[in-house]
C-alpha cells in the first residue's frame, strides 16, 4: 500500500556534482521550486556519496571456492 498523492522530485548538490531523488507530498499553494532548492541546501549531500560508495563496494579478499570435480 502507498502514500496517496507522493511525487518524486529529482534535487542536484549546490556544487552541480550528485542527483538525489526525494519523494515528498506537498500542499497545493507551496511554491514547488522555491521548496526544492531549500531541500538540497539541507539535504546531507556528504553522507548520500558514502551511502552510495558503500553500495557498490567491491570484495576484495577471500573468495568463495569452486569445488573441483
């Protein structure tokens, strides 16, 4: 089951490097651009690069062995 009416924004970092995407319900007389600029200066920009670092991390080490027949 969803949220009714959640919209999918897409915001970048204020230095133009990364995109995020948040998901947000806002009321029908908010300024929609003025909102999303606000988002990215809050937004933790240094802890989604670690996060995302962390998801594509390579192993590195022991390996699963293949049984040899």
């Amino acid at each position: 089951m969803s949220i009714p009416n959640v919209k999918r924004y897409r915001i970048t970092s204020p230095d133009g490097g990364a995109t995020a995407t948040i998901m947000a319900v806002l009321p029908k007389d908010i300024d929609v651009s003025k909102y999303l600029s606000e988002a990215a200066q809050r937004f933790d920009w240094k802890a989604y690069a670690e996060a995302q670092q962390k998801q594509f991390k390579i192993r590195v080490g022991q390996q699963k062995q293949k049984k040899a027949k």
